[in-house]
C-alpha cells in the first residue's frame, strides 16, 4: 500500500498539484487525502478510480504500478521528479532561513541608523546653540 502511495504523491507532484486540489476534486478534506499518500488508509476501488481520474492516468496504470512496481520509464520519471522536487523543497527552505536572518540584520542596521541619527541630530542641535552664544 505504501508503494502505491508513494506512486500516487510523485504523480501529484509531478503535475505540479496540492494536496488540497486533488482532496478538492475527490471531494475530501486534506486530512483524508493526506491518509491516501500516506498508506495510512485503505483505498476503495471507486477512489482508486477517481485519484486515477484526477491524475489523468489510467485506473490499470495504477493497478499495474501497485502489483509491478516501477517498471518503466515513466514510472522512473516520476520517481526522478519526486526527488528532484524534495531537493528543491530543501533548498528553498535553507533559503527562507537565510532570508529571516538577512532581514533581521536589515532591523537590527536599521535600528542602529535611526540612533545614529538621532545622535547626529542632536549633535548638530549643540554645536548650533554654541555658535549662536
């Protein structure tokens, strides 16, 4: 059941859909859906029959994934995909770190420059009340 549902999440991903548009489509929550990738539910022939739908593949492209495995090239793309978008998903995530820490670098300078400011100002405020004495 877990190779099937691995199948069924490379598909999802390979076409470049949520996790929400697909349990949309079936008409389930996310939750329910979540399941179904997971392997932690079983799948009823009708649903087999929708995903397959939703995926645009074939009901027997599903059933001969499930009893084969991956067997072809296609199947080995969408393993290949899978990977690559996990890759990214990793990339990007050690980016969005990045980007909290440069923007709080940005505060702290800002900060730090409004200060500054602020002593100059004031600065500027004493030399002109010496001068005017």
């Amino acid at each position: 059941m877990i190779k099937l549902a691995n199948y069924i999440r490379c598909l999802r991903l390979q076409r470049g859909l949520s996790q929400e548009n697909i349990a949309c489509d079936l008409g389930i929550s996310i939750t329910a859906y979540s399941k179904i990738e997971r392997g932690a539910t079983n799948i009823s022939f009708l649903r087999l029959k929708q995903l397959a739908k939703c995926l645009g593949i074939t009901m027997t492209s599903l059933v001969d994934y499930y009893e084969n495995g991956k067997n072809n090239r296609s199947e080995q793309k969408v393993e290949s995909t899978f990977v690559q978008v996990t890759e990214q998903k990793n990339t990007l995530k050690g980016m969005q770190s990045r980007i909290m820490e440069l923007e709080k670098n940005i505060r702290i300078l800002s900060l730090a420059i409004s200060d500054m400011r602020g002593h100059l100002i004031h600065e500027e405020s004493q030399l002109d009340d010496t001068e005017s004495l």
